[in-house]
C-alpha cells in the first residue's frame, strides 16, 4: 500500500509540475475598455473665441470668410511662441474667460511704449478706477492700421469715464489668419446710451497689415448667430451703445461674454412660450428677428422691436406670435451678473430652429 | 483573497495563482480534493497490482489443484505458509476435513455443513479483504463533485463581493475569482472522474474473482462430500 501511496503522489506531483510548467498561464487581463481621452471644455471657450491674430502666417490655403474664427487650444499654443510678449498675453485673455479682472496693461496705458500688434477688442474697464491715469481710449477704427506699426498705444477716447483698466474680453486669436478681412460683426451705430458702457475696441497698430481689425459687437450672440445660424443676429449686449470706446470699457469691469449656453437658455425660455404659426412651418423663411431690451430683473424694458419687417401678411402673424411669446414669457432668467451683456439681445425666430431645439 | 485583492486586475491566473489567490475555505476544499485524488489514485494502484495477483494466484493454485496432485500432498504444501485466494479456502476446507476425520466424526452430514460454512467464512474474508478501501473510491466518487461545487460557490460568493466592493462589472474585477471557483469544480472532478471508473472495474473484478472462489467452493465441497460416501 504505501508504495501504491508513493507512486500515486509522485504521479499527482509530476502532472502538477507538468500542468505548471507547460500549461499557460493566461496572460494578465488587460481591459477592453480603452480610455477615451474627454476634454472637459467650457462653452465659453467657443463662444469667446472670435478673433484672429494678425501675426499668425497665413495659411497657403485661404480660408472661406465664413469659417470660424475659433482656435483650439493647441493651436493658440503653438502661435504663442512666435508672438511677441505683448502679444501673448493677449490671446490668455480670452482663453480664461473668469470673470475675475485681469488688469491689463493692454490698451489703456498711455504711456505703454510697445506697440500692440494686435487688434484687442472689447475693453471693459472695471468700474472703479483702478488705474488712476486717464487713459484715452482708442476710438474703433475698422481697417488695418497701416501706420500704427510703432504707435504706442494710447488712443483718443471719446468717453469721458475715468479710465479704469480695461479688460480685454476678446482678444485675437491666433486663428488661421484668412486672407480677406474677415466680416465684421455689425455693430449699433446707435448713439451712446446714457449708461457709459462702451464696446471698446482698438485699432491696434498691426504689423500684420493683411488683417484689419474685426469690429466685433457686443457679445458674441453676434458670433454664435454668424456662426451657427448664418444669419445675421446681431448681438446687443451693448445697449444702445453703436459708440465704441475704446480703452473705456465697460462699467462694470468683469471679464464676461454670454455664452452659447445662455444665449440657448435664453431661447429655450422663449421657446417654451413660443407657438410658431402654423402652416408657416416649412416655409423657412419666417426668420423674425427680434430686438429684446431687458431689465435687470429679466423683464422687457420695452416692446420688442421687429428687426426685419416684412411686408407679407403671414409674416407678420409669425412675428406678432414671436413677440407675443417674447412678452408672455417674461421675467428670463438670465445670470445677473452678466446683465451689462444681455441687456439688449437680438434673437432669431427661426421655426426649424426653436421646434426642432 | 478579499474583495481589494480581487478588485486588483490581472490577478495572476495560472494554477499557482489560483491556488494562491483563493479564499481559504476554497484552499481547504482544494487541498482536501488533492488529498482525496491522490489516496484515490494509490488504493486504484495497489488494487489493480492485488486483484492481478489475486487472479494470477488463482490461476496456479487451480493448475496445482487439478494437475493430479494428492490432495494430502497439496495440503502439506500449503498448511505452512499463509495463503491467500483459493488456496486459503483449500486449506480452511481440508483443515476442517482432518479434525472431523481424527475426532472420528459420526454425521456425514455434520461434518459437510461444517466445511462450506468454513469455506463460506473464508470467502466472506477474502471478499472484504478484496474490497478494502474499494469504498473509499465510491465515496470520493460521488462526494468530490459536489464538495467542488462548495469550493466554487464560495469563490463566486467572494466575486460577487469584489463586484459590490469595486463596484465595477468588468470583467477583470470579477474573472480571478470565477476561474479560482471554477478550478475548485475542476479540481473535485478530476478527482471523482477517475475514482468512479476505478470503483466500477475494481468492484467487477471482486466479484469475478469472488465468484470464482464461490465455484471452487462449490466444486470442493462436492468432492470432499464423495469422499465422505465412499468413507462411510
């Protein structure tokens, strides 16, 4: 018996060395699952990146006048480098769009002797003043500043605010510069409104000169409505304000644009009050556009005005019916602190956009 | 393994590395599946060898038997040694026939019945010498099974508690501690397959061989029982 035991042992061990050694061991489990790389990305990042730098080399292709001006972040990197130092800090500005201000030596600063290569738009000095100096804004001049190559910077201002820092909400990007002057976003020419806040936008001395400065409106409604609508919506986030002044900003001296987020918050609310007229559905060209001024606490300062008159009976039944919704829907809850940006919004009553939305 | 350890991906999985990353009940089932596979396999071994002597021993004692031989002659052959088989039973057999014929026995019949009952109590010996740990086979065979399904459920009870732990399905987190379990199962029929084919053909060739004996049993009683009527 016991040698029955030995043999049986010895036999059970030999299988098992040999199931050890030559069966294989199953290789580690590696996770199907691959990690899908996700960018957390602010829509602000989209909706506050306009504007192109005129330094950047134009491409050998050019780009169709309607492309976006957007630049992804690893294409402002690599401009970066090439920029001068003024101009680097420049496009930062846009990249962060926190409100937390940023006091720039951009524009306002009289004495600042380097020029400014690119186009900075939109100052908005911070209400109090910080900077103590009365800096001269610079009057917006659409165009290339052909002369402006060694200008220092200080520009004449219209406005007699105190010159607070401004802050550069939007600057210029790094975007493929396009080889046309890239469209300008219309802008109020309404005479400035008693609220001193002031689109600022600067001619700046560009060394670039196939790349005049894009005037930009308000807020970038008028970016999203170029971009995603095509149709022309202009922004108001300037109320009343066609009075561009440079350097001055706005009075309240945050760093803010209305992003696309709000801009859709803002036509979703309107769209729940919204009942388009039926039987005008398809007929794709009821666009009504609609200029809404707003209070503070979100309600209608006044009638909407019809941006687009149209003489066509029906039309004017989709228009009475949008601003019918306009006035119903009232009070928006838009963010308070943005109030300077939403105070005047042009918005789109498109029928395919706000059903199909 | 707890459920941190088993939530550690590619937990190495070889046996080694099942065996090492199981729980510990799981470990005791497989250790004792081990045991039971290996003490199968040993009484398979020397039953096999004694059920061939058995039957080999068997063979030349039925040579010698029917060769011609004095019977008395046999016996003396015999009766020194210890025997095993056929031979135990001639010898038992004979033994019982020279006590009645020296104490002059008077029943032809008395002493007939004390010989097969001899025989009858040396068959019943060989037979249980035959099926020793024979049963042990058939336990193994029909319990192994299902203390591996023990060892499995425990181990997929320990992957179910990874998943609450990580709380996370894949399949990285819950496979050591299925394949573990599964080895367990693995483990308990690799140890009862054998043991249930061994216990069918081993107790088969008991009874062959016990039969045998019952027929040479049967056949000496009938000649011891000649002997008696030509005696008297």
């Amino acid at each position: 018996m016991r040698s029955a035991v030995t043999a049986s042992a010895l036999g059970h061990a030999l299988i098992i060395g040999w199931g050890l050694v030559s069966l294989p061991s199953t290789s580690a489990f590696t996770s199907a699952e691959k990690p899908l790389p996700v960018d957390l990305v602010s829509i602000d990042e989209f909706t506050q990146i306009t504007a192109g730098e005129e330094k950047a080399e134009p491409k050998p292709v050019p780009a169709p006048p309607m492309e976006r001006p957007e630049v992804t972040e690893a294409d402002r990197q690599t401009e970066k480098p090439q920029a001068p130092k003024a101009q680097s800090t420049a496009p930062e500005i846009a990249d962060v769009p926190k409100p937390e201000p940023k006091p720039r030596e951009v524009a306002a600063l009289p004495p600042a002797p380097e020029p400014k290569p690119e186009p900075v738009r939109q100052i908005e000095p911070a209400p109090a003043p910080k900077a103590p100096e009365p800096a001269p804004a610079a009057e917006a001049e659409p165009g290339p500043a052909p002369a402006a190559e060694a200008e220092p910077a200080p520009q004449p201002t219209n406005v007699p605010l105190p010159p607070a820092r401004p802050k550069i909400t939007e600057a210029p990007k790094p975007v493929e510069p396009k080889p046309e002057p890239p469209k300008p976003v219309e802008q109020k020419p309404t005479p400035p409104a008693p609220a001193p806040r002031e689109t600022v936008q600067k001619p700046d001395p560009k060394p670039a000169p196939q790349e005049p400065p894009r005037e930009t409106g308000g807020f970038d409604a008028d970016r999203i409505a170029a971009l995603l609508n095509k149709v022309p919506q202009s922004g108001g986030g300037v109320s009343g304000s066609g009075t561009q002044d440079p350097g001055q900003g706005m009075p309240s001296g945050t760093d803010m644009t209305l992003t696309m987020s709000e801009i859709d918050a803002l036509r979703r609310q309107i769209s729940q009050c919204w009942s388009p007229p039926i039987g005008v559905l398809d007929a794709g060209q009821m666009n009504v556009r609609l200029n809404l001024a707003f209070n503070p606490d979100g309600t209608l300062t006044r009638d909407p005005q019809l941006l687009n008159p149209n003489g066509q009976q029906i039309f004017m039944i989709a228009a009475e019916a949008a601003r019918r919704a306009v006035i119903s829907c009232q009070p928006y809850h838009l963010p308070a602190e943005k109030y300077d940006l939403w105070r005047e919004v042009n918005v789109n009553f498109d029928p395919r956009d706000m059903l199909g939305g | 393994m707890d459920a941190t350890t088993l939530a550690a991906p590619a937990a190495e999985i070889s046996m080694l590395g099942l065996f090492w990353h199981a729980h510990i009940v799981v470990k005791l089932v497989m250790i004792g599946l081990l045991a039971a596979s290996v003490w199968c396999w040993a009484i398979i071994l020397e039953k096999v060898f004694v059920y061939r002597r058995a039957r080999a021993s068997l063979d030349r004692f039925e040579g010698n038997f029917w060769s011609g031989q004095s019977l008395e002659e046999l016996y003396h052959n015999l009766s020194g040694r210890s025997t095993t088989g056929m031979a135990a039973l001639f010898v038992a057999a004979m033994r019982e026939w020279k006590r009645s014929h020296e104490a002059g026995a008077l029943s032809r019949a008395g002493v007939q019945s004390r010989i097969e009952k001899v025989m009858d109590v040396t068959i019943g010996r060989e037979q249980s010498r035959l099926e020793d740990r024979l049963l042990f086979l058939a336990t193994v065979g029909s319990a192994a099974p299902f203390i591996g399904l023990f060892g499995t459920v425990w181990g997929i009870m320990t992957s179910f508690t990874a998943i609450a732990a990580s709380e996370s399905t894949n399949l990285a987190v819950v496979a050591p501690g299925i394949a573990e379990a599964l080895f367990a199962t693995a483990l308990g029929l690799l140890a009862a397959i054998p043991a249930v084919i061994a216990y069918n053909k081993l107790s088969n060739d008991v009874a062959r061989i016990v039969e045998r004996l019952e027929g040479f049993a049967d056949e000496f009683t009938a000649i011891l029982s000649r002997q008696l009527d030509e005696r008297s």
